[in-house]
C-alpha cells in the first residue's frame, strides 16, 4: 500500500461505528497488514501482550481499547507493561471511541486527539507500513488527504459521465478539476468573503438527491467570471453573487459541470470539508496531476521531487549566491536595494515543469530573500517587486501546465499572507492576471527564445491563455532587461530503447550535423542540448537532474563532446545518487544533477556520504562523466596496453541451445551409460557464476562426436542444433557452423582455471563479483573470462579501484553495472607493476578466495549483499584494497572520488604517452 491507499483506508476506519474488539485488528488492517497477519494476532499465536484485552504485534505496536473515560490511564498501562518493552515495540495506542491517545515509544512524540479525527495523524503511524520517507509524508500529510479524497471524487464522476471519460472531453474534466481546487483554497484563505462558501452554498442549495449539483456549481463559475457590476442584468442568482469575479481566464469559457451522483456530491462536500489553507503547492501540484493521468494514477503523485531534491538543483545554480550577497550586503540599504532589483528581474525557466514544482520552490525561496531584505530596509509590508510570471515552463500535458499556473498563483497568495499580512494579501489577489506564462507544449520543438525571451529585446510571448485549454494567442510584455536566466528541471530521462521514433527526429533535429550519433542518447540530452543553444545567446546558467547515464559509457563522448564544444562547462554537479521519493517502484532510479555555464567561476562537485550529508569540493574542473580532472573521453581499447591479461566474451552457443542443459537433464544424462560425464561440463554467465548455480552445457570436442552420436540422446539433441542453424538461411555464421552441430561457436577453455566476470551486476555491492572456476568450467558468452590467467588479475577486478572505474566509464542498466572488457578493463589506467607487486596482490586475491570458502556453501550473491557481507571477507578486500592503492600513491585512497581522480590523471597520462609514440 502507499501513503495515500492507507490514509484512505484509515480515514474510511475514522468513519466506521467504533467497535471496540475489532478496532485494534482493522487499524492494523489500514496500514497494509495482510488477513493471515491479523489472523494469527486474532487466535493470540503472534500477540505478544501481557495486558488483558490488548493486543500486541512485535516490533510495531501495542493497542488496548479502553473503557471510557480511561484512555489516559490505558496508555499508562501500555506503557508500564513488560512486553512493551520486551517486544521493542515502537507505538502504543489506547482508545475508547471518544478519545485517542498514542505514543512513539522511541521519539517520545505523541498523538493525543478525538477519536474521530485520528485519521489526520495516519502518517505518525507510518513506519507500521514499512515507510521509510515518513518525516516527508508527514510534512505532506494534508496534500496526501486531498489527493486522496480529489482522486474519489474524480474516479466517481468519470464512472457517471462516461462522455467526459473520453479523450477529447479529459481537458474539459481536467480543467473542472483546477476549478475546483481554486474554489477549496479560495473558501478556505478569505479569498472568498464567507468561510466555506462554496462547500456550504453547494450544501445547501443543491438538492440531497444530486440532481441538480452540477447547474447549482455551474452557476458558481458563471458568477466568478462576470463582473459584480454586470452581474444583474447576466441575471447571476442571489446565492451566486456572492462570489468575487475572479478573471484569469479560469472560470471563462464553457460552464459546463459533470452531473453528480449522490456517492459523488457526498464526496465532494467531504472534500471541501478539508482545511486547504495547509496545502503546499509544490507538492500537492505533482500529486493532484497524478489523479488525472491514466498512467500515474496508480502511484498517485507519490514520485514527484522532493523538496531537498529540487534544491540540490535551485541552490548551487543561483540561490546559494542571492543569498551569499544577502549576507555580504548586511544592513547597507544600497547594496540590498541592489540585490532585490536584481532579484526583480530574474527569470526561472523550466522547460518541462509538470506542476511546477521547481518553480514554487524558486518563488517561495526567492521571496523569503526579499522578505528579508524588506525587513532590514524597514519596509515590511512592501509589495513583492518579483513578478510570478518571471517563472516560466514549457509543458507537455495540458492538466499539469494547468495545474502549474494554479500552484504558482496560490504561492504568491501564501507568501503574500507570510511576508505582508492577510489584508494585503487579499487586497491585491483577485482578479487573477489573464497573462499566460507557461505554455503547453513539446520543448524540444518549441523555441524556448519566444517562451523565455532574451533581455532587452522587448520581445512579446505568443501563447496560450492563462487557464483556456484551446490554443487562443495571448500576448504579454516581458520588459526583463539586464535579467538573468536561470534554466532548471527534470526533463524526461527515456533511454533509447523506450525512445518513440518521432522522439529520436526530435532529438537528431536539434544536434543536426553536431552529431550523427544521437540514436544512442537518452531523451533527457536534447534538454542539454537546447539548453545550450539558449546559453549562446543570453545571459543564462543551467541545472538540469538526469539519468548518470548520459555520464557513462557511449553516451558521454556524443554528448558531451558537442557541449563542450560550444564552450559551455560544467559548472557543478551532484555525482549519482539514488533519487529517493514515495513511490517504491522508482526507489531504484540513479540520477546526478548537472550544472552548466559558459562562465569561469568556480566549480564545486557535491556527493552525498554515507550519513546522506551533501559534502562539497571546490575543483578546478569537472570533466564529463562528474569527476575532477580535464575534459577527456575514453574510448574503447582493443587490448590492454599494459601487463593485464586479456579478457574475452565467453563462448557463444550460436543456436546450440540445445547443448545447454539444466540440472535435472544434466543428472538425467549423466546416469546414461553410454555417456562420457567429461562430455557434460557446468556452464557460467553472469547469473550462474553470480547465484553459484551452474547451468550444464554438452562439450564436445571434434574428435568425441562419433562417440557422441553413440546415445539417442546426444544424437537426437546434436541433430536439433544442426536444424537450428540450418534454418538461419541469411546468417553466414550459422551456415559455417552446420558442419558442427556438437559444439557451441566458440571453443574457449583453460587448461588450469579461469576467471569468470559477470557482465551484469548490482551496483549496491562494493565489490564487482568476479570468481575463480576450475578448468572444468565453461564460460557462457552473457560473461567475460579469463582463461589461465595469473591470479593478481583477479586481485585488480576485485578491487575497489576497478568498481568505481567501472560505474564510471562503463554503462549502468537501471541499478546494474553493465562491464565491458574494451571499456572498463582494457582502459583501467595501472602503473608498471613489478614481480612482487603482482606477488602480493596474487596473496591478496587468495585471501579473498579463502575468506570465501569460509562461508562455503554461501554464493556470491549471499556474501557480497552490502548488509551481510562477512567481516572476515570484507577485511580480505580492504587489506587487497590497502595493497593495490598503495601501488598507486602510496597510501589508501580516502574515499571514491579521490580514487577518480587519480585513476583519470593516469588515463590523460597514458594516453597522451601512447599519443606521443604514434
Ligand atoms: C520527470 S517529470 C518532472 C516534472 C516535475 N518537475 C516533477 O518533479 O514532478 C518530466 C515532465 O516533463 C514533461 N514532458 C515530457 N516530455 C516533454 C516534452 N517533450 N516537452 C515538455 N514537457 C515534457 C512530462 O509531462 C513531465 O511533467
């Protein structure tokens, strides 16, 4: 279950009769506890209690329904009880129906409320799911409700409207739905004069029975875009003129409303029953998109950005300096005076906002600024002088542009109350502004200089309405002179596979003859790429997040090749980190933040350490692939050009699948007399030799195939692979091959042992999984190997040095490393090593393989798995770690970055050596 599927659920418990014996089962039953959990709780075999009448899960939560009037005392109770403390619980919870008491028993914070309004505090309870971002859900706890309650309410009318169900009625449907939304937080903030205006005009004009909801709420929007002074003789209804003229083009257009069924006016009146003054737009923005998107609706909003993350992008590209020179200016009215018209005439852009959430969190950062600048210049209720429509996106859905400009504008009315007051807040608010400032469209085609146009031009923005979803062209000035541009977002990632081929036009259109390589970039780089064209021609910096793959393998040199080339540098960046957000399916996503700029100020590289803190370094350069050091690209090698033994694909089959057996077939074979065993060999790619579960392969050289065709089997099985490849007409390979049907492609094997290296492999491990087999062995081609080569080899693959190499320079597959022999091991940059340097690390990888057999039968995939990895295993690689490093600078290297950064002064040496010896 995620966040909002419980607070659903907890809410629906909230409504219910309480029922003081089944409350304790279906509170747990809210947070996603399975029938057969609550079962064994219910017979008493998992309750853990030693207080009479409760019931207590281990680890979780201890509950006693109480007697009324004794909830105090109940909890007291719970919190005294041995098994409390025995079975680590970390809540304890009494309630009599009327009262709700609740306690972490780790944090000491406590819930203590009436019964019917526990529900608000879901999120308190959230580790019982297994949450883990809990202190952010908690934080959006009350977006989390209305989502939840709009997301009903909306499923609800589209099951009675089928008509609006279809795609040339969802703008229609979508724009009722931001109607709505301005009408919650409009009834809620004074904006309307009458507390719960709406809701309660709603309730009491419209009949119970709902057949008259949609005319009632019609007639609502129909008063909010006529004039007050018009609004007699446009015979607006008495109830209805009550309502402000709002403008902005939000209620012009088509009246229209959904009919309500009684299920959904009821839900309705419960939404509106919320207190909207809590929402954060930031959030709820990304969340409420969610509901009218078929295809997010399932997560409900939960991936959108977090606000920590939108700041790794907004603060190094241009907060941190507002506010460094807030601090520098300290109480000189001239210089702040200086820093707030500066700040006047800013522009933030993203050209694929979605909500808009970037561009809230740039507003609301940006006023606090000049709320502090006013306050030090004595002129604490001064009118913003930042104008909304200096935040400016290109989107792609209509719904989420829409709901962007509704996030930003409720924004303003927030900090307007936070900085300036109620009254001129609401003084200044209505009528909204018809301008248009974030346009609908496909970035990627569109001319971001007509979006967000240079300074000084005097440009006019040609777009669409402020809230009209049909194209009509509005115009606005954009007077921006001297201002600076502040590009951010988080663009589509969309690798190449998932790639719509008018996609790839796209994206070949806008490098045009820079690159003929665009069909293996990611969608995310035409963002780059358009970016960097806006950066030649004003005075604008860029922050992007992005998949790290366009800082790895092939994509980096066709990408960055041509940004660099146009003089543009990277001006910081956050090297990849697991981009964390409510959603568990996108937990994986690895992403880095990238900054660019054509300026030569400092450039400062962030990661995040162990203890999730951002650390930050100051370098002179960041080149591509986020690490210190000069802008190089490496490219793929043949062959090592050093003393490391070469390593190869595995053998290929080549449509001899049926020459590989699993292990019942193999036992089966083997018991056949007629059957050499020598002829059934264990057979490794990179699952086998990961899993330690060998698949078999049938191994035959030319000479045993007589004896081979001895056995039905091996016959008949041979015979398959002849066919095989018979019927690959136009395959030259395979036709070449039919004359050997007994034998895989390739024929590799050692004679004394070999090296196995997965080609694919988890990056949580810290350490790349490679394993020595003895000469039995066969190396599938979904694997490297290295056949007879000397040991120290494997002490290099196992090190910690060659782990990050390999992230960096090799491509990732989602959370996978995916290692390449040209790319990853012919280029690790190794100095000379002499006999007893590859003596010791031949003693150090032997520490590690007995460290391993230790924890035999454990497999790699046990031994290495980050949270188990065995002490004595661990100390085997840090002392291979300690022998390899000091090789290369005479001590331990102290972190990751530090090892990059000489691994790629190496790589620039050598191949500026080889380059000279040409
Ligand atoms: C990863 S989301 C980021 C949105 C928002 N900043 C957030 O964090 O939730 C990317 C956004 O880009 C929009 N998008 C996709 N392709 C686009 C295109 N070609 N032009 C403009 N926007 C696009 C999507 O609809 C989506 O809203």
């Amino acid at each position: 279950m995620n966040a909002v599927e419980i607070e659903e659920a907890v809410s629906e418990l909230a409504l219910k009769p309480f029922e003081a014996e089944e409350f304790p089962f279906s509170f747990l039953e809210a947070f996603g506890n399975k029938s057969t959990t609550i079962k064994k709780l219910r017979s008493g075999t998992s309750n853990k209690t030693d207080v009479e009448g409760a019931i207590l899960q281990r680890n979780n939560i201890h509950i006693l329904t109480s007697k009324e009037g004794k909830v105090t005392e109940s909890l007291e109770t719970l919190r005294n009880s041995p098994s409390t403390q025995k079975s680590k619980v970390e809540f304890i919870l009494a309630t009599d129906g009327l009262d709700f008491q609740a306690e972490n028993i780790i944090t000491g914070e406590t819930v203590v409320c009436e019964y019917k309004d526990f529900h608000n505090y879901f999120g308190f309870f959230l580790s019982l799911a297994n949450i883990t971002t809990v202190k952010q859900i908690r934080e959006s706890a009350f977006d989390i409700k209305a989502t939840s309650r709009l997301n009903k309410l909306f499923v609800e009318l589209l099951q009675h409207n089928p008509d609006w169900a279809t795609i040339e009625r969802r703008p229609d449907m979508n724009h009722f739905l931001a109607r709505l939304i301005f009408c919650f937080f409009a009834e809620d903030t004074d904006i309307f004069k009458d507390d719960n205006l709406f809701t309660n005009t709603i309730q009491k004009i419209s009949d119970p029975d709902a057949s008259n909801t949609h005319e009632v709420i019609s007639e609502i929007f129909r008063a909010m875009d006529i004039k007050k002074k018009d609004r007699e003789k446009e015979n607006i209804k008495v109830w209805g003129k009550k309502f402000p003229y709002v403008n902005g083009e939000l209620f012009s257009g088509s009246t229209e409303v959904p009919k309500f069924s009684k299920i959904a006016r009821s839900y309705l009146l419960h939404v509106g029953s919320l207190d909207w003054k809590q929402i954060n737009p930031d959030i709820f923005g990304s969340m409420i998109q969610a509901v009218a998107d078929e295809d997010e609706r399932g997560s409900l909003g939960m991936h959108y950005t977090s606000v920590p993350n939108i700041l790794k992008v907004l603060n190094p590209l241009f907060l941190d300096d507002l506010r460094e020179q807030l601090e520098k200016a300290e109480d000189n009215s001239r210089k702040l005076l200086n820093l707030r018209n500066r700040m006047a005439h800013i522009r933030v852009f993203d050209p694929a906002c979605g909500s808009g959430n970037f561009l809230v969190i740039a507003y609301k950062e940006m006023r606090k600024i000049e709320n502090e600048i006013n306050v030090k210049r004595g002129e604490i209720n001064k009118a913003s002088e930042i104008p909304l429509t200096n935040f400016r996106g290109i989107e792609l859905k209509g719904f989420s542009a829409e709901v962007a400009r509704l996030a930003l504008i409720i924004a303003e009315y927030q900090c307007d109350v936070l900085y300036r007051g109620q009254r001129l807040a609401l003084a200044e608010f209505l009528p909204l502004d018809a301008q248009n400032w974030i346009v609908k469209g496909n970035a990627l085609t569109l001319n971001w200089l007509s979006v967000c146009p240079p300074t000084g031009t005097g440009v006019k923005l040609q777009g669409d309405d402020l809230f009209s979803t049909p194209l009509e062209q509005a115009q606005i000035d954009f007077d921006n002179a001297g201002g600076e541009t502040y590009i951010c977002g988080n663009p589509p990632y969309i690798g190449r596979k998932k790639q719509t081929d008018e996609q790839k036009r796209e994206l070949k259109k806008i490098f045009g003859n820079r690159s003929k390589d665009t069909l293996s970039l990611d969608y995310v780089s035409g963002w780059f790429m358009k970016a960097v064209d806006y950066m030649n021609l004003t005075n604008s910096d860029v922050a992007f997040v992005s998949t790290n793959s366009v800082c790895q393998g092939i994509q980096v040199s066709v990408l960055w090749s041509v940004i660099f080339a146009e003089k543009v540098n990277i001006s910081f960046a956050y090297q990849s980190f697991k981009w964390s957000n409510l959603a568990s399916y996108n937990a994986g996503v690895t992403v880095s933040i990238i900054g660019l700029t054509k300026k030569h100020q400092k450039r400062t590289l962030y990661s995040i350490n162990a203890k999730e803190e951002i650390e930050a370094k100051e370098v002179d350069n960041i080149n591509a692939y986020l690490v210190p050091g000069d802008n190089l690209f490496i490219s793929k090698a043949n062959k090592p050009n050093d003393d490391k033994f070469p390593m190869q694909f595995g053998n290929h089959p080549y449509y001899a699948n049926e020459l590989m057996l699993d292990s019942v077939e193999a036992r089966n074979l083997k018991f056949e007399k007629s059957i050499n065993n020598n002829f059934i060999r264990p057979l490794y790619g990179s699952r086998e030799c990961i899993t330690d579960r060998p698949r078999y392969c049938i191994w035959l050289s030319d000479d045993e195939k007589e004896l081979a065709y001895k056995n039905d089997v091996l016959k008949q099985r041979i015979e398959q692979v002849r066919k095989a490849r018979a019927s690959k007409t136009k395959d030259k390979q395979a036709q070449k091959l039919i004359d050997y049907p007994h034998r895989f492609r390739d024929q590799h094997v050692a004679e004394k042992e070999l090296l196995v290296i997965p080609i694919v492999s988890s990056e949580n491990r810290d350490y790349l999984p490679v394993n020595l087999k003895a000469s039995d062995a066969i190396i599938h081609n979904k694997a490297f190997a290295m056949y007879d080569a000397p040991l120290w080899n494997m002490a290099l693959i196992a090190s910690r040095l060659h782990c990050v190499w390999i992230g960096t320079v090799c491509v990732r597959m989602r959370t996978d490393f995916s290692y390449s022999n040209t790319l990853g091991w012919n280029t690790f940059p190794l100095p000379t090593l002499t006999q007893k340097n590859k003596e010791d690390l031949t003693t150090t990888a032997e520490e590690i393989l007995i460290a391993r057999e230790r924890h035999f039968p454990a497999t790699i995939a046990d031994l290495y798995d980050p949270e188990k990895m065995p002490e004595d295993l661990r100390l085997a690689h840090e002392r291979n770690d300690e022998v390899l490093e000091r090789i290369y600078i005479g001590r331990k290297f102290k972190n990751d970055t530090e090892r990059l950064e000489k691994l790629f002064e190496l790589y620039t040496k050598m191949t500026t050596k080889e380059l000279k010896n040409e």
